[in-house]
C-alpha cells in the first residue's frame, strides 16, 4: 500500500494508514475481494473513495518481528508521506485509544518517495545528468508537497502547526530562548549567528591570508552560502560552496540572494562561487580539495566524516562543526574500542581517534558546537 498518513511516537510505538493497493494471503495468493477483509476501511478522501488499512507499530510486542528492529519507524521522517511499502500484519485486540486492529510484524519500503524526488529535481529538472549533480530544490520540494496533499487538507495542517508553535511560545521564557538545549538548531537569526562566529573562528584560527590561498575555502553542505558570505565580508576570502541543492537564483544568475550581494560589495567582497554537486570520494572532489586553502563544514551531515578524512589525506587544514550522527546510515563505524558509533558523544570521539593532531574547541552557538580542526 502507499502511506498517506503517519505517527510515530519514538523508539516504541508509531501508526501508519495505508492506502490499500494489494493483499495476499498467508499462502501468498492474491485476494480480490479485499472490501470484506477484517481491518480494511472505505473513506473519502478530496472526492475519491480508497480502501485504506490502520496500522500499529509496536515494538517489544508479540507480534512485531524483533529480526526487523533496524526498519521500526522510530520518527515520522521514515514513514514518508507517498512511500509505497509492503508489510506483514496480523490482527490483534484493538486498544481503547487508536482503536486499531492490524499490527505490523514486519514492512518495507518498496519506493521511497524522497528518492523519486530527487531523481524528478536532479540537474534543474534535466534528463541528461550525470549521478551527483545538483537538485533543483523548488522541484523536489514541490514533489514532496504533492505527496502529502493527496491525501490530507493542507488548511487543517497549518492550523495544527500555528497552535502548536503558539503554545511552545506560551512554555519557553525570554531567559530559555537565549541559549537552548545543544540538540536544538535554531531560527534563521540563530544559523546566521552561528555563520558568523564560525567564520571568525576560522579566521582567527587560521588567519586571513592562508584562507586566501589557492582557490580559497571550501564550504562543504553549505546550503545557502551563509558562512562563505560572512568569510567573504569578514575578510574577503574567496569560497566554493559544495550542496547539491539548487536554490532559487538572483536576477544575476548567482546561487546567493541580492541583500547578500550587496553586503559582500559594500566591503569589496568576493562573491562566493557554488558547485551544485554532493561532495564525495570522487576525481572531481579530490581535484576541488587539492586546490584549496581550508575545508569547512558548518554542521555538514553526511559528508562530514569524507571533510575529515580527505583533508587530512590531502595535508589541508579544516574545521568542521559536526551536528548528526546518522547510525543506522554507518552502521560499520567502530570505536577504537570495537563500540559501536551511536551517541553524538561516540561520533566526535570516533573522529579525534582518527589522527593525534586534531584539537577540538566549542564555539558559543545553538545547536551543536563542538568544532574538530587541523592547524598545519
């Protein structure tokens, strides 16, 4: 079926409707009359009548499959709106609260709808991209909006989010909101904050003029630009901004918006180039790496551990701000110890052990702000 609504409630319990679209048996035979099936529903949904099936997902129950424990859906992101999936379901006592009677013993997803996405957006929309390109992200967002519209009213969910933002506005005080918890990553006024005082990190760490040489710094997962605008103003560094995303362009053709344009030329500025590629171990990579004065990553996700890595091997200094773990996507990251890579705390460790000259430092900023860096 394909998922058109979803919940999950963490490690333990989550809940999925499937628009129906196939049922087997236990004995794998298709069964067509699947309106008379114990747990499978009729509703309306935007004038179309679909046969929808309510499930639970509970773990350390008796019939979820403990073998799938890596697949329970442990937040919403990985019960993607428009996911077509095949689960094995068996029918339990409905509880007083959901009602549900189905529970999932074990599922997969078949088609992920983020990767159909970003296929549809890769290279601006074109048919003739190599693998790694950019992504238009109007397109890709787009295709993941539609995937939620299908199926649920847009005007209920806005009104959901406004009341739940103005009751959290309600609970958290003017002293709370200054510095929040380390997980937390802040509004637009906190990332440009955090932009800001990495930037003069960098510079103070490792000076204008070594940021200057070569082709200049490369910014790697740098989405907008942030932190190379404010190298660039700060001292006027040259920057190559790495992220597959493409965001919407100026009436110039550049990747940064035109406030940000004239902040860089009020100071005479270099205006910061972008590369809309992802940044892996690749000929392209190694050559961009090669010609360039520092590595950073302002909280750079997945690529942060191929910063480090490819600098190092390259004899470049970097700073990088790690911020996601990501275990179940390296699950082969291993501790000196032979523990397993899972807390933030094991992942800044599992980096420092990769070489004796790393120093490390926090930056007082929202979110994460341990900084790992190399100074030649």
């Amino acid at each position: 079926g394909i998922i058109i609504r979803r919940k999950s409630f963490g490690k333990f319990l989550a809940f999925a409707t499937l628009k129906v679209l196939h049922v087997e048996s236990d004995d794998g035979a298709a069964i067509n009359n699947d309106e008379s099936i114990d747990g499978i529903e009729i509703e309306n949904i935007r004038d179309e009548s679909i046969k929808v099936l309510k499930l639970v997902f509970q773990r350390k129950s008796n019939w979820w499959n403990s073998q799938f424990d890596d697949t329970f859906p442990t937040k919403n992101s990985l019960l993607p709106y428009g996911a077509k999936v095949r689960a094995v379901v068996c029918t339990r006592d409905p509880d007083k609260m959901s009602g549900y009677k189905q529970a999932v013993c074990s599922w997969e997803i078949l088609v992920h709808p983020r990767i159909e996405a970003m296929k549809n957006a890769a290279c601006g929309g074109r048919d003739d991209c190599d693998e790694g390109e950019g992504v238009l992200l109007s397109s890709y967002l787009e295709s993941r909006t539609a995937e939620y519209l299908k199926y649920n009213d847009q005007s209920n969910h806005s009104n959901q989010k406004h009341s739940e933002k103005t009751i959290k506005k309600k609970k958290i005080s003017t002293e709370e909101t200054n510095f929040l918890s380390p997980s937390h990553h802040g509004d637009k006024k906190a990332k440009s904050q955090r932009a800001k005082l990495f930037a003069r990190f960098l510079c103070d760490t490792f000076g204008p003029d070594l940021l200057k040489q070569h082709n200049g710094v490369l910014d790697i997962a740098g989405g907008k630009g942030q932190l190379s605008v404010e190298l660039s103003i700060l001292g006027q560094i040259p920057c190559t901004v790495i992220d597959p995303f493409i965001r919407g362009r100026n009436v110039d053709g550049k990747f940064l918006p035109n406030k940000e344009i004239k902040r860089i030329k009020k100071v005479e500025g270099v205006i910061p180039q972008h590369i809309a590629r992802y940044f892996k171990r690749n000929e392209e990579c190694f050559k961009l790496v090669e010609q360039c004065s520092c590595l950073a990553g302002l909280h750079p996700d997945q690529p942060t551990e191929d910063i480090l890595d490819l600098a190092i091997l390259y004899n470049k200094p970097f700073a990088i701000i790690p911020c996601c773990v990501y275990p179940g996507l390296f699950p082969n990251r291993k501790l000196i110890s032979g523990e397993a890579v899972e807390s933030y705390q094991d992942f800044i460790q599992y980096l420092l052990e990769k070489d004796d000259r790393l120093q490390t430092t926090t930056l007082n900023i929202e979110g994460k702000n341990r900084v790992i860096y190399l100074k030649l």
